[in-house]
C-alpha cells in the first residue's frame, strides 16, 4: 500500500465517467459516494464494481476504501480481503456502495465543516503517503 486507496480509486471513478469530485481521506466516500449517485447495499449483496468504505481506527486516520472486480479487493495495491490491515478487522465499520441511478454532479459539494475535517486528517496523517 501506499497509502494512496482514495486516489486510486477516484481515479478509476473518473475512468469510468463519474464526474471528478476532488480527494478526500477514504472514510469520507461514506458520505460522498451517495451524493454521486451511489447506494449502500448490503455484504451479501456485493458484486463486480461495488466499493467498499472502512472507517478509521487507530492505524489509519484516512480509512480505507476499495473496488471488488469480481474476484478481489482492489484499492492502491491487489488485496487479499476487504480488510487491508489487522485494525480493520477489529476496529472499523465498513459500508458497501453500488452505482445506481447515472452519475451525479449536482450534489458534490461537500460544507466548509467538512473540508476543515478532511484537511485537519489529510495534514495529521500526510507523513503516512508514499508519493
């Protein structure tokens, strides 16, 4: 890993033709992905395209975040389950997303609350990023 999930996977997104809605620490997609048209599903019902969110916990200020392609967990690196570390498992809550209704623009902007939130976590864990 490289610490770089939310970029990769925004990236792909964006390959993918959804509009570009800026990076932000993988925990916060919980509340982005819906804003661009996507719905949280349950486990069971997971399938090729579906992206998972993991909150943080006490290794990971930014969370994590992943595309399943059918077979794996894809994020900044081929993973081995949906949980990239040890703390996932044990520590953080993961919600499942589906792209639903055609991509969404309208709905992106996230508030200044937000974004202070998103800044204060991307600075406190920016040594973490392996550029």
């Amino acid at each position: 890993s490289k610490c770089m999930c939310a970029w990769y996977v925004m990236r792909s997104l964006q390959s993918g033709g959804c509009f570009p809605c800026g990076i932000y620490p993988a925990y916060a997609y919980r509340d982005i992905l819906p804003r661009l048209g996507f719905s949280e599903i349950q486990e069971s019902e997971v399938k090729q395209g579906d992206i998972c969110v993991l909150s943080q916990n006490s290794k990971s200020g930014f969370g994590h975040i992943a595309i399943y392609d059918g077979k794996q967990w894809i994020s900044d690196f081929k993973q081995k389950s949906k949980y990239p570390g040890t703390a996932y498992r044990t520590e953080s809550t993961v919600k499942y997303f589906r792209q639903t209704d055609g991509w969404h623009t309208a709905n992106i902007w996230i508030w200044p609350h937000e974004a202070i939130e998103y800044i204060i976590v991307l600075l406190k864990n920016f040594y973490r990023i392996k550029l």
